[in-house]
C-alpha cells in the first residue's frame, strides 16, 4: 500500500464535510458528444433554489442543460418535435402554491414562457402526442382538476368533470391509442386509483385497485403512471406512506398488475426509455445509506437497479426520455479483486492488517487508528481499480460491496463511502450509515452505471471512510472491499 498521500487526504477531507456544497458540475468527460437520453430535472438537497433541467446519455455523460431561470423545476415532458418542452416552476421553492407551467426548448429558440399565473398549484403537464394540446392537473377550483391548453398555453378549460371531493393528477398520454393514465382521488371511497380516458376525455375507466390516500398533494395511493412506448402497459408507484413507495407496471387491457420493484424507500417519477427496455426514477432508500431521491435505472422487469446520479448532493424532481437505441446488451457479472487496486490512506494509520484482508467478509480485517480532524475522530481509505476493459465506455455498471465497522459510534458518528467525479474534481457520497453502533460490522454497498464516476484510463476510485465523533483515538475496521462489474457484451 502507498503511504498517506497530502494530496489525497486534503481532496478527502475536503469533500467530507462539504458534500452537499457543489453547485455546479461542468463535467468534460468520457462520452461528451453522444447523443442525451436522458432530461430531467433535480434541486440541490440543502438549497431547492439551486434547480435545473439536464440532458445526460444513460450513463450519465454529457453537459448540456436546458435555458435556466430562477425557481425549482419539476415534472419536465418533452414535445413529440423533441425539441419543446413543457414544465412545472416552482417559483418559491418548497411552496406548491407557487408552481406555475412553463413552456421551453432543449435548443433554446422558445424562451422561458410562463402560462399560467395564479396563486394555486398547477402542476403535471403532458403532451397530446400530436403536440397541439397540453393537460395538466390544477386546484384552482379548490380540488385539483386536468385542465387542457393549446400548446402555446391558450384556451385554458376544464377537460374532465369530477365530482366535489375527487382529486385527479399525473396524467399521461399515450401515442397508439390515444389514451390518457391519471391517477384520481376519490372522497367516498378514500382511495388513490389509475384512471384511463378517452383523448377526448371520453370513456372514464377505473385502471389500477389503488391504495388508500389522504387529501390533497399527498404521497399515498397510486400515483405517476407512465405509458409504455407501446401503450399496452403503465408502469406507476404505489405510495404505501410518505416513506415508503412500490413500483408496479399494470397491463391496460386485463388490469393485471405486476409488482416490479420494492426498495424499502420512496419511489417516485418512472418513465420508460423509448426502447421500453429500462424504467428511469427517483429512488430514496434511507435504510441502504441513501436519502433524497436519487436519478436510478433500472431494467424494465424491475432487476438490476442502478444509480445514474450517485451523489447525493441531488434530488429528483421528474425525469422524461429522448429516443434512443435501446440500452447494449450485457455480459455476466465479473469480479475485480481489491488485491488488483491501489488502496492508499487518506486519514488515519494502520493499527493491524494489510489489504490481502479486505478480499473476504471473513471477520480478519484492516484496522486504522484515527486522526483528530476539526471535532471529529477520522480514517479514511482510498481504493482504485483499473477496470480491464479496452475502452471505459464499455463498462455497463459497478458494484461495490465494502464491510466495515467503527470501535464507537454516536450521533455524529457516520459509516461513508463516496467515489470520485474526475470531471468535476470532487467525491460524490454514494452511501452513508448514521450511527452504525459500536463494534457492528456495516455493510455499505452501491451499484452505478454513471460512466462521469470513471477517468479515460478507465479507472474509479472510492473511498471508505469512518467519521466518528470527537473523543479519544477510535478505530475504523474494514473487513472486505468487493467490486463487481459489468462489460458491454461483446458483437455476435
Ligand atoms: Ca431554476
Ligand atoms: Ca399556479
Ligand atoms: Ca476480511
């Protein structure tokens, strides 16, 4: 192992106490020039006023963002011309009275346009899919309503009847057979349930069993349908609670419904890709070390979540697709053993071990001893692998397992691991336990597929890092530090 590097331990510490700060990330990386997947809209965790509209690749590549102004963006669809856009702006974030529509372009050439004006929540804009029309959902009668407008925000009028008391959101709209999906609170039953509709708004039908759901803009019942590219199926989430969110996918002609993905955490905003074969959204898994909703793919059978933004200095606050090639297939999961990486130390020194014991969870582990650092008791470790693959971009995903454990743990005691953005010369904390009790072995485990988290040299690079609160010198124990990855399957 490399001794202490100052470099190293300034760039960690650096970005431990600091890892919500970054405003910016003008990433030049790998991939710049290929065509975005991928735009969405998030707000820094500590300061929603700092909002965006982004264009990424699936992997997390590309710089682009759309024209910004002041205000927390949410709930961004994209103009069959996929170019226009239309949006929700929160114009005092944190306040839902405050949101109003937008209209906008990915090139700029409309500027920001704001269509609606009022002192009420108007909110989940989609397209017609000729583009001449826009529904979205409005309380400015009191329960919220789908409203339809020109595409240039004219003609604004009720576009479906609901009775006093129900409350109806979300909607989308499908291409093939000119349907819309909404999801509708109804008072006598107090249920949170799928609608189907005509285009004309014709031909009401119940979709989804629904789950039971307060008043108002609540996160219970079932909430955030997205139609398939082929419309025969909604992928949605059903809000057990504020915390706690399952993803399903129903088939709009049986009404059958699938159970996709159940993360033990809030889900929120999934959207197919335009090949159908991933779902893209929010994920919040506080019991996995990740809280505020993360930008994750998944596969379109609810397998292999992965993050595309890992930090988690971001939140989600609605995601659409461009079109795009469907995702490369995949080889087989191979492991790289850390006795391949270079493991260097950040913070702290070693008390017993070498790095041969962080290749099992077999309880002989690495030990450091702490360094005092600003009121806090601190040893970090500093791991980076050289993935054997021709080029980086063929790297599909990372998974990184690491077990470890601190001699005490209290309040201000945190079990972190964050990997290292080149572009934007920072750590991105991927996961983190609070208080992971004295002498516990902790697992910390993540899995990304953000091609912005590896160098050209085909490098990535993590660390583990135990932060624990002031007293006397403690211990960091970590006992294994595992990377699985997985390569672009080769040409048949
Ligand atoms: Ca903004
Ligand atoms: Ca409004
Ligand atoms: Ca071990």
């Amino acid at each position: 192992m490399s001794p202490k590097q100052p470099f190293l331990r300034w760039l960690v510490v650096a970005t431990l106490f600091s890892a919500c700060s970054q405003g910016t990330d003008a990433t030049a990386n790998i991939g710049t020039g290929q065509p975005p997947l991928l735009l969405y809209c998030r707000s820094q965790i500590d300061r929603l006023s700092n909002s965006e509209i982004l264009l990424r690749t699936g992997q997390n590549l590309g710089t682009a963002r759309v024209n910004d102004i002041a205000g927390r963006e949410c709930s961004v669809r994209l103009h069959p011309d996929s170019n226009r856009l239309v949006l929700t702006r929160e114009r005092t974030p944190g306040t839902r009275a405050s949101r109003e529509l937008y209209l906008s372009s990915i090139d700029g050439s409309v500027a920001n346009t704001q269509i609606t004006n009022n002192n009420v929540q108007d909110d989940n804009p989609c397209w017609s899919p000729d583009g001449t029309r826009i529904v979205f959902a409005t309380t400015r009668n009191g329960d919220s309503q789908l409203y339809s407008a020109d595409a240039d925000g004219g003609n604004q009028s009720l576009f479906l009847n609901s009775s006093l008391g129900t409350d109806d959101r979300d909607p989308d709209w499908d291409e093939l057979h000119d349907k819309i999906v909404f999801a509708r609170r109804t008072a006598s039953t107090g249920t949170r349930q799928l609608m189907l509709v005509n285009g004309d708004g014709t031909g009401e039908v119940v979709l989804s069993r629904g789950a039971p759901a307060t008043i108002g803009d609540t996160e219970t019942g079932d909430r955030d349908p997205a139609f398939s590219p082929d419309g025969s199926r909604v992928v949605f989430v059903r809000l057990v609670n504020a915390v706690l969110g399952k993803l399903f996918s129903i088939d709009i002609t049986t009404g059958e419904e699938t159970l996709l993905f159940t993360p033990v955490g809030m889900l929120r905003f999934p959207r197919f890709s335009s090949g159908g074969d991933r779902i893209y959204l929010g994920v919040d898994q506080p019991i996995s070390g990740r809280t505020g909703l993360r930008l994750t793919a998944i596969h379109a059978d609810g397998t292999q979540p992965r993050l595309v933004e890992p930090g988690k200095q971001w939140l989600l606050d609605g995601v659409d697709v461009l079109p795009s090639a469907p995702a490369p297939s995949e080889s087989a999961l191979e492991n790289l053993s850390v006795q391949t990486a270079d493991v260097q130390f950040a913070s702290g020194r070693v008390s017993s071990g070498s790095k041969r014991d962080l290749t099992w969870a077999d309880s002989v582990e690495l030990k450091l001893a702490t360094d005092t650092f600003q009121d806090h008791e601190l040893a970090a470790i500093s791991c980076r692998f050289t993935l054997p693959v021709t080029e980086a971009a063929d790297v599909l995903a990372i998974e990184v397992r690491i077990v470890a454990r601190v001699s005490r743990s209290d309040a201000n005691t945190t079990l972190r691991s964050s990997i290292f953005n080149p572009g934007a010369s920072r750590y991105d904390t991927t996961v983190e336990k609070p208080n992971p009790g004295a002498q516990v072995p902790t697992t910390l485990s993540f899995t990304i597929q953000s091609l912005a988290h590896m160098t050209l040299q085909r490098d990535v690079r993590f660390t583990v890092i135990g932060e624990i609160g002031a007293g006397a010198v403690a211990e960091l124990s970590i006992d294994e530090v595992h990377l699985d990855f997985v390569r672009r399957a080769p040409p048949k």
